[in-house]
C-alpha cells in the first residue's frame, strides 16, 4: 500500500502518517516529490489494515500496490530520483548524465593518479576503481584492500572527483564508507540479500550493478532491498548479461533502459566496458547508451591496459576516452540532455562528505 498525500500537506500532516504506519506495527518510507510527498509502507507480510490511514488530514489517497516492489516503482514517486552529492554539483538522475570511469582495479598511486588525471580532463565527475575485486579465480589479483581506498581518497582530494568503488561483504562495505562516496555492489553480489540490506542502512548512495542473469523484475527488487532499509538513494547499472554469443564477454541489454525508466524511479546506468568485454567496441555501445536514454556510463579506462592487472581488454585508452566524452555529449544534445564537463566543488569543507 502507498499514501498519496496533498500538494497542500503539511510537513506535521506527513509527520503523523508515519507516525500512524508505525502505530500499526509497520514502516514507513516518505519519499518527497516535485508536486506532492507519497509514503510507501513495508513490513506488512499481507494487506495492510487502513487503519484509519485514508480520513487522516492531508491524505489524497490510498493505494493498494499489486506489484512485488513497492519503493522503487513509479508508483510511489512520479519523476526520476536525482542522488546528489553534497558540496558539489555531482549529480545522478536528471538531465545531466552521469559518467563514471577509472580502472578496474586500483594498482598503485602512480596508476591511479595517472588515470584519475584523464577521467577528470574528460570532464567525468566520478572516478571508479576497484579496492576489492570478485575475480574468478581465487589466483587472480583480489584488489589492494584498504590502501586503494587511501589512494582513492587522496585522489578525491586532488581531483575533487567523487569516488565510486566496490564493497563484496558487510566488511569491506565498512571500509568503503569510511573513504568514498558512493558503494557499489557488483553482478555477482547483486542477490546477496544480507549485503544489500547492510548497503540500505549506509548512509552513501548505492550503485548496483545487474547481476549476469538477473531479469528486470530481480534487479528491482534487489534495489528494493536497498531501499527497504532506509536508504533511497540507488542507481542501477547495466552491463551485460550472459548468452550464446561469444564475439563480447556479455550481451548489452539495452533495451533494459527504457523498461526500467518505465517502472522505476530510479536512474539507470549502462557500462559498456563489461557489457563487451572489447575495447574496440566499448565506444559503439556507450553512443548507442546514451541514445537509448541511459541516465549515465561508466567505463573502464586504463593508460597502459596491457599491463593492467584486470580487465585490460577492455579498458579504453586516454585518448578514447576524450572521444567517447566529445560523442556522448553530442549525441545527449539529440535526446534531451547533457553531458558533465567536469565537477565543482564548492569548498575544501565541501570536499568531506
Ligand atoms: C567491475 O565493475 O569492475 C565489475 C567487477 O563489474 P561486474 O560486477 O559488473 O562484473
Ligand atoms: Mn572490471
């Protein structure tokens, strides 16, 4: 069930229905928007009581919710979520698109330095590298733990860039809330339940990745996950899911873009770094992601990729990037956006989260 409240709700009128949900044993989620607030309400295990709840002052309507996901549906909140992030004119959602780039894995300062230098030359506002990295093989380089999460906020420092990087376990999750600004929960943990609940009770946004052969319906309910513990601020990414083809490591799911936008809320990111798993084709796939309406890229970037101690093939070079920058703003002008052109922020205070 979710409570539509007036445009002319008071805050105080917002304030005792949720206080009222709770009352009935229940939880409830305000989610303001533009024209009007709507509280979604969990906890029920069937259909919730009124209680009272549709006579209550400010209250427009009651409506019952058919669907398994309840927080990130259009539903709940008509226009798009835009996760900000503070002291900066960062943004995700909206009109401008959001680009994320930066190695996979964080190797060393002068790699990651070097690379941090290219994304903001760019014009990208966050710079992702991997700390702690799910690798197939338990031989493969695992990620430099901590101290890439001390590179990475030093980079933020100089480069003002926001810092988006992966947690695999409640552990590390602790970790990267402490250094970055956004965590992001990969394909292979995108149903590790227990993670997600720990990342809805972060106070950082959560970026969550499509798991390789998770449906539309199980991505959202995985953000929903997140969202039932509070914490509001997700965006999605697709990046390929796994199928017969063999000439990409994955299959872009494009068309996952505008179902998502029609059911959710929420913004929705395309990475086609790991949705080829080629550097040769990772720039035909970002123009045709911002053509489809993604809400933002995020792509593997590397100034020497064969030495790179993951996903090399598929990191594009410097000068790539620079393309790849110039093309998805030209072609975000075609569908009614843009792209960044660099971060500002406004303080040294507003550097700290
Ligand atoms: C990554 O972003 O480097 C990564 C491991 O991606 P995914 O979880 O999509 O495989
Ligand atoms: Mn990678």
């Amino acid at each position: 069930m979710l409570i539509v409240m007036k445009a002319t709700a008071t805050p105080e009128q917002v304030d005792a229905v949720c206080k009222r949900i709770e009352s009935l044993g229940l939880r409830p989620h305000p989610l303001p928007g533009a024209e009007r607030t709507a509280i979604g309400i969990t906890g029920n295990r069937g259909m919730v009581e009124q209680g009272g709840l549709a006579e209550m002052p400010g209250v427009q309507e009651v409506i019952r919710v058919t669907k398994p996901y309840k927080l990130v549906s259009r539903d709940l909140k008509e226009e798009g979520t835009v996760i900000r992030f503070a002291g900066t004119d960062a943004t995700i959602g909206g009109k401008r698109l959001a680009v994320m780039a930066g190695p996979c894995s964080v190797e060393s300062r002068d790699q990651i330095f070097a690379i941090a230098e290219i994304v903001a030359k760019g014009g990208a506002q966050f710079l992702r590298g991997g700390a702690y990295k799910p690798r197939t093989s338990p031989y493969a380089f695992q990620g430099l733990g901590e101290e890439a999460l001390q590179l990475l906020a030093e980079v933020r420092e100089a480069f003002g860039l926001r810092i988006v990087t992966e947690a695999i376990d409640n552990e590390s999750l602790a970790l990267v809330e402490q250094y970055a600004d956004m965590i992001q929960i990969g394909a292979r943990n995108m149903q590790n339940y227990s993670l997600l609940k720990r990342a809805g009770r972060s106070k950082l946004p959560v970026l969550l990745k499509r798991g390789m052969s998770a449906t539309l319906e199980e991505l959202l309910m995985a953000a929903e996950y997140v969202m039932s513990e509070g914490n509001y601020n997700v965006a999605l990414v697709e990046r390929g899911v796994r199928t017969f083809v063999d000439h990409t490591r994955n299959t872009l799911d494009l068309s996952i873009v505008p179902a998502v936008q029609k059911l959710s809320h929420l913004p929705i990111l395309v990475d086609p770094s790991h949705g080829t798993g080629k550097r040769d084709k990772v720039l035909a796939l970002a123009r045709a992601a911002v053509a489809v309406g993604a809400d933002g890229l995020m792509v593997e970037v590397h100034h020497q990729p064969d030495q790179a101690l993951s996903d090399g093939a598929q990191s594009i070079l410097p000068e790539q990037f620079a393309q790849l920058m110039d093309e998805a703003a030209a072609i975000a002008k075609v569908v009614g956006r843009e792209v960044s052109r660099g971060i500002k922020v406004e303080s040294a205070a507003g550097a700290a989260r």
